[in-house]
C-alpha cells in the first residue's frame, strides 16, 4: 500500500474513534484539546484537591471536567475563556460532590468521635484536630452559594484577582466586592453551624 492511499484512508476512519471523521477535524480537535489538557490540568486538580480533600477524587473529579470540555462543540472555534470555563465547571463538580457527600459525612464523624473515644485513634492530635477543621471548612463550603464557594476556592488556590475575573467571567473590579461578600458568608455559615466553638 503506497503512503497516498493511507494517508487517504485515514481521511476516512480514524482508529481511536467509533465515528468516522475526517483526519483533520480530529487531528485539530485533538491537537486543542491536548494543549488545553497539559497547560490545566495539574491546577485543576491542585484546586480540586484543596476542595475534596482526597487527591485521587480529585483526579477523577478533574478527568470529569476534562471530558465535558472535549464533549463541548465549541471547543475546535473558541479562542476565548476555556481555562474560566473549566475552573468553574471543576469547581462545581467539586462541590456537587461535597454537597453528595453530606450524609455520608455526618455517619463517618460519628465515628470517628467514638473511635477516639475508644482511644483508637493512630494520628496525633494535631492532625485530628487539623482534619476536623478541613472537615469543617468543606462543609461550610457546600452550604455556600456556589459563586461564592467558587470565588473563595480558587483565591485559596493562589488565583490572582485578575485570574479570578478571567475564571469567573467578571469584570476585575467587581472581585474584591465578590470575595468581601463570600468571606462575610463563609464566617456567618460557619458560626451558624459551628457556633463560637473556634476562632476562623
């Protein structure tokens, strides 16, 4: 077979697909797709991870994200913000999940509670202490309105005010206010579920 010939049968069908397609339409969807892969990819997850908790959650959560953006039709004509479109997409992904988990997490404190009790317990106290604070802070989270569980995660995340107004598809004078007000939220969902137990 002369290189004529295959080069126009992949024209035709391409292996790694079930539909048949043209070699150029999938090689420029692809090639896209996989530039926006490596250059997201690794903050995605960081932000996932600081949200869930659980870094292999947070992978799947992010190859989640990662596939509806490759689903999207607009994905091959957009030059314009798929980095806001993805965080914001992981980012509720993430919170879906922590609102999901809710119940599950209200068995698993009880217990814990009574495994420490028992004197069970294999960690420090710190860390105990230290996870029940992150346990804390996520379920405040997935109580909060989700723009402002958003805007508070990705500063968390090192997200720069003007990295805010790009994911969250904002002027850039409008994300202070936008943090003041999630801030003042966060505290006053906190103290209503935790009460004056511990200082924020």
């Amino acid at each position: 077979m002369d290189a004529a010939t295959v080069e126009e049968r992949r024209d035709v069908l391409s292996p790694d697909r079930t539909v048949i397609i043209g070699n150029e339409e999938a090689n420029s969807k692809d090639a896209k797709f996989e530039a926006l892969f490596f250059k997201f990819y690794s903050r995605v997850v960081r932000v996932l991870y600081g949200l869930v908790g659980d870094r292999a959650r947070a992978e799947e959560l992010a190859s989640d994200a990662f596939w509806r953006l490759y689903r999207q039709p607009w994905l091959e004509q957009s030059d314009g913000n798929v980095g806001g479109w993805l965080h914001r997409t992981a980012t509720n992904l993430g919170i879906d999940h922590l609102r999901a988990q809710g119940r599950r997490m209200q068995h698993m404190e009880g217990v814990e509670r009574a495994e420490n009790l028992s004197g069970h317990a294999a960690n420090p106290l710190e860390e105990i202490l230290s996870a029940e604070r992150a346990l804390r802070v996520r379920r405040v989270l997935a109580r909060l309105k989700t723009s402002h569980a958003q805007i508070l995660i990705l500063r968390a995340n090192g997200f720069s005010y003007s990295d805010l107004a790009e994911s969250l598809g904002v002027r850039l004078g409008t994300v202070g206010t936008m943090l003041v007000r999630a801030e003042a939220a966060f505290q006053k969902q906190y103290r209503r579920m935790y009460g004056k137990e511990e200082a924020l």
